[in-house]
C-alpha cells in the first residue's frame, strides 16, 4: 500500500460547503472507536457549549460508503471509505475537512443487510492508526503521511467471515494490538505493535461476533472482554489465556454486538436486542476461579446497536430505539423517553448526543428524574448512519456513507 496524496481547494467539486473562519486549536484527540478507553464518553471540552441552538456547520464534503467510526487527532480527521472498488483508510484536516493523504486496497465488502463498505474503525496511538480492512489485512500507518510501517494478513484462506463481515475494532493496549474475529483455531490473537508479529493466540475458539475488544479492571485486576457466538468471555490481555467464560445467548442471531459496560469495580453490563434484554454480572473470586452471578436482569433495556453510557449511578441506553434510563444498582427503569432510531450515544458531560440512523441530532439532559429533550434536529443527510461521530474542542465531526461534516457547538 502507498499512500496517495491529496491536495484539495475550494474550487473541487467534491466539495459541498466550506465555511471560512477561525478555527480553535483542538487539545484532545477522539484515538479509538467510542472515544477515549471506548467509553462513549466524551473528554473535557475546552469552551462554553451552547445545547439550546444549532451548531453552526464549519465544513461538509461527500464520502463514501461504510459504517466506520470517526477518530482524531489534534490536526487530522480519520475514517476507512469504501470509494468505488477500493477502501480507504482517509485523513482530512480537522479545520476544512480538506483530504491530506489515503491509504488505498483493492477490496469491497458487501452484504445484503448491512450494503457496502467497511465495518471496522481506526484506533490511533503514538503517532500511528491501526487499521484493520474488510479482507483481513491489519496494517500500522503512520498518521502524519499515511507511510505504511508493517501489515499482514491477520485470517488464514480457510477463515470464515462472518455475513456482515469484520467489524472488529483494533485495540491497542499496551504494547500489542489486539483482535477477537474469532475462528476455530483462536477467538483472539494479539500482535506487536512494533512490527506486527503474532504475540499469543487464545485458547478460547468460536465464530466471530460484532463485538470490538476491550480492557476492563475488574476486582482490580485487568480482563480483556472478547465473545464468540454464544459466550462472552475475560482473558488475560498478556497471554491470552481464559480466565473466565459465561454462555450469553441472544435470540435470531446470537451474537453480541453492544460493548461490555463496567459498572463497579466487581460487575459489568450486558445488553442485547431481539427480545435479550440487559443484565448485570457480579464478579467474586472463589479460591482460584472466578465466581460470577446475575445481579439483576430485565427487558427494560434491549440494546441492539448502540451502546449505552454510565453517569452518576444510572444507565443510558437504547432500548432497540427508544431512550431509557435505568438505575445501575437494582436495574428499576428510571424513565422512558422517546423513539431516536437505532444510532450511536455520546454523553458530554451531563448532555446525551444521539445521532440517529437517519442522521438526526438530538440532545437530551442525562437525568435520572426525568426526560427532558433538549433539542433535536437533522444533522446530516437521511441516509443510513451507523457511524459513530467524535465531539472533541466544541467540534462535532460526523458522517454517514455519502456525507461527513464539522459543526460547531461553541457559544
């Protein structure tokens, strides 16, 4: 892969709107799928936000199809685009959305339910995006100039993709990345993040899920959240080695697609749609064995493609595509708010941004008493959008497969 550079002006007719203006210095970077430690929760702004009015639109251009998330850094925007039959792996300015370079393979994927593009988004550290393609191939690439350090073919010629295809995001923990695509010789494979080598494989095996990894302390020690069909599972991020394993099955599909939400020190939250609903698992130590139990359960949440958010005690979520809120300690429902679509969660402090499949923003207040829409309005164009966007400096980035744009929320 050579990355192509790019050099794009006003007068390019890809362009649909550029606002001119000052643009403030950005000091926090949205490095991963849901942001910093994968949270869905957004880091400290840096301005005055104003909730009660349109963000102002700094710049919107086209982009193609896919359902990869957005990530930053403090100068450059990145996404993977399916742009006719290749995907790309794209950076663009942060100030005008104009591109800098792409990384270009020879691949497309497609599939009747989810359509065209790729599924996996970027995680950037130290200076470099970890990127994972629709064929398997994981690559390391310099973020500045988009030179490709290291890739390699991550699934052998006998590896079964799954319909929808790899949505795995890569995690970068320490110093490896690390996989869970499933397959029947191991679930999870972690790589040196220096040049690529196979570090350990796991010992747990089964067909690849939705799910992207991550690290969660639990009883103060750190356990890597993966799952296969049927089974969520805690290994050891250094070996790869199971420490625990539970059978989590979901109906119709069987396959978890929202993320492991930690919700104390000693338990975490599962949530599922197709009529799952969510539970909370508490975690004990039992002599060498870990002991885990069902604190609660309940229909109240069935969280199908967004993942929900913690806030002073209390969950957010969709449930399918209605707004709820429930109390973490007992499970009770709090309230039901209204219908947002199956889209993706962000919460700013005390605020909830919610980006619906069609593109609509709406804000609501995170309060346990009770639901309050602060307001809601059509962000981007009405296409699908199951992309997750990145608020960071005031700046909402946001796309969906035809459309990515900057706004403005700063007073």
């Amino acid at each position: 892969m050579v990355p192509v550079l790019r050099q794009a002006n006003a007068s390019d007719p890809e362009i649909i709107k550029n606002m001119s203006g000052s643009f403030r210095e950005v000091r926090h970077g949205w490095p991963e799928f849901r942001g910093p430690y994968r949270l869905g929760i957004a880091p400290a702004q840096e301005v005055s936000v104003n909730w009660e009015e349109e963000p102002k639109t700094i710049w919107t251009w086209s982009a193609g199809q896919g359902h990869s998330s957005l990530v930053s850094g403090k100068d450059l925007l990145f996404t993977i685009e399916q742009v006719g039959e290749k995907e790309c792996l794209i950076a663009r300015k942060l100030q005008s959305g104009e591109e800098v370079w792409r990384v270009e393979k020879d691949t497309k994927w497609d599939d009747m339910m989810s359509g065209i593009g790729p599924r996996s988004t970027p995680t950037l550290s130290d200076g470099c995006l970890y990127t994972l393609f629709s064929n398997g191939v994981l690559a390391k690439i310099l973020a500045k100039n988009g030179q490709v350090i290291w890739e390699k073919k991550v699934v052998s010629d006998k590896f079964k993709f799954p319909e929808w295809g790899l949505s795995c995001s890569p995690l970068v923990w320490n110093d490896l990345v690390i996989l869970n695509l499933g397959g029947e010789g191991a679930a999870a494979e972690a790589f040196n993040k220096l040049n690529g080598d196979l570090q350990w494989s796991s010992d747990l095996k089964g067909e690849g899920v939705y799910l992207s990894p991550s690290v969660l302390n639990i009883l103060n020690e750190e356990h890597l959240l993966v799952a296969v069909k049927g089974k969520i599972a805690g290994l050891d991020p250094l070996t790869g080695k199971t420490k625990w394993e539970r059978k989590w099955k979901i109906f119709l599909n069987n396959v978890q697609i929202s993320q492991p939400l930690l919700l104390s020190n000693d338990s975490i939250l599962l949530a599922a749609g197709y009529g799952r609903g969510a539970e909370r698992w508490r975690f004990s130590e039992d002599r060498d064995r870990y002991k885990i139990e069902t604190a609660w359960k309940t229909k109240n949440l069935k969280a199908k493609f967004s993942n929900p958010v913690l806030h002073e005690g209390f969950i957010y979520g969709l449930s399918e595509n209605l707004l709820v809120c429930l109390k973490a300690d007992g499970g009770e429902l709090q309230w039901r708010g209204k219908k947002y679509g199956y889209g993706r969660i962000i919460r700013a402090n005390d605020k909830l941004l919610i980006l619906g499949s069609t593109g609509t923003l709406s804000i609501v207040e995170a309060d346990p008493q009770t639901f309050q829409e602060v307001q809601s309005f059509q962000l981007l164009t009405d296409a699908r959008c199951w992309n997750g966007p990145a608020f960071v400096g005031g700046y909402l980035f946001a796309r969906n497969g035809v459309q990515i744009a900057c706004f403005d929320f700063a007073k």
